[in-house]
C-alpha cells in the first residue's frame, strides 16, 4: 500500500467527490493520505474531513502566501487545533512569490516552528528559491530534531541531501515523471530510501501523462513507478519503504 504524505483533498476541485476520489485511491493501493492546511480557513474543513474519513490524516498550518494572516489569535488555534494533528503544515518560505514580503515569511515560519517544538510534531515544510534561508533557520530554531519533509521537492541532489543531513525526509511529486524533468529524477537517485516520501500535491502536479488536468491520489502509484525504475528496485520495494517512512515520521 501506498501513502499520499500530501494532498489536499479539502481543494474545491476534490471535495465535492471524496468517497468515490477515496474509493479510487484505495482500488490503486494507496490506503493513507496526509491533507495539510494552506490558511485558517482551512482547517475545519480538514478536521471535518478527517474525522469522516480516518485513513486521511491532519496537518494545520499557514503557507508562506498566507503568512501575513497568522495572528497571536490564528496562533492560538493552531495549538488548540494541534492534538488532532500529526504534522504542522504546510509552512516555509516561497521567495517565488511578490508578497508576502520575506521579512513577514520568516517571522511567520519561526513563529510556527517554535510551535511545533512546543507541542513535539514534524513540519510540513514548503521552499522555492530559499532553501538557504530555510535550512539556516530551521538549525538556528534547534528545529532539526523535529523532522519533517520537504514536500514536492524541487531543489538540486545537492540541495536534497543537505536537508537529509538537516533530519529531513524528501518528497517527490508528479514532476519526477515530467518528459523534460531534469532536477527531480537525479534527486529519485540520490536520497537514501529511508528517507523518501511520495506525494501527489493534489490537485496540483498532475503526472504525465495527465500532466495539465486536475491531479487524484490514485495517480501516485504512477509516481512510484517512475522512481522505482530511477532507482533500479522493484515497485514493492519502494511502496513498502515510503509507506514505512511516512508512518515513522507522522508516528501512524
């Protein structure tokens, strides 16, 4: 069985659907699935989801776009909300993006770190084009001996294995499958199989061949299978180790 370590089956495109979404992902062995929080608003809809459905599990965070919304009040449900959860995210920072300005994405994303230390949960953690900043304030915040995962990793096998040296564990997403992908399969080849994930960012990263249309859970083993053969291992070799992980990691 696989396990989705992100999707967010709470995104309008999903939800309306989730029984049959769920049932198809279960018919293609992906019998978990971890639905993070992008903004408060968020949250409700996935505390509701997962308790309908207890083979999807919570995180609760605030994404870097959103990072401006996150409050002494929005803090404060964040660690009321936490014991339902096993992870805070998504968080990080996204240098990609006009606002918020950096300056607010990393109060923010120290603000949340510091919560997780408090209440002993791993991250969720989301970068572009700041691993530097990120790595360096996860070691200033004695945030290493949380764990956590870089989801839908898009950094260089450098990169990678400088988070896996941080205590990380990397996630791969439908880019790895990408005709033109160049940065994703060498880091498929790079990290250690312990500390592998796999991820559909649903709805997001659809892989090919349904790359540009709407991304379901039931497309991950397609992902495993091309990281499989990146790695030159049998596809339940991978499927048990990423499932294994996943559950180490979120304590499962």
């Amino acid at each position: 069985m696989y396990f989705d370590s992100h999707c967010h089956l709470d995104h309008p495109r999903l939800s309306g659907a989730l029984p049959e979404l769920i049932s198809a992902a279960r018919g293609a062995g992906v019998g978990g699935f971890l639905v993070p929080g992008v903004e408060p608003g968020d949250w409700p809809r996935i505390s509701a989801l997962t308790r309908r459905f207890p083979e999807a599990a919570a995180a609760f965070g605030v994404h870097p776009m959103h990072a401006a919304l996150l409050t002494a009040k929005v803090l404060a449900e964040l660690l009321r909300l936490s014991p339902a959860a096993v992870a805070i995210g998504e968080i990080g920072l996204d240098y990609a993006l006009p606002a918020p300005s950096r300056a607010i994405q990393q109060q923010a994303f120290r603000t949340q770190l510091r919560l997780a230390l408090q209440v002993g949960l791993p991250v969720l953690l989301h970068c572009r084009r700041a691993f530097h900043d990120l790595l360096a304030i996860l070691e200033e915040e004695g945030a290493g001996r949380l764990g956590g995962v870089m989801h839908a990793f898009s950094g260089s096998p450098e990169t990678a294995l400088q988070c896996v040296r941080s205590g990380l564990h990397i996630s791969l997403a439908g880019s790895v499958t990408y005709s033109n992908a160049v940065r994703p399969p060498a880091v498929a080849g790079c990290v250690p199989l312990e500390r592998l994930l796999l991820e559909t960012d649903a709805p997001d990263l659809a892989p090919e061949p349904h790359r540009g249309g709407v991304n379901l859970p039931e497309y991950l083993p397609e992902i495993a299978a091309c990281v499989a053969r990146i790695r030159g291992i049998p596809l339940q070799e991978l499927a048990r180790a990423t499932t294994q992980n996943a559950c180490r990691l979120f304590r499962l």
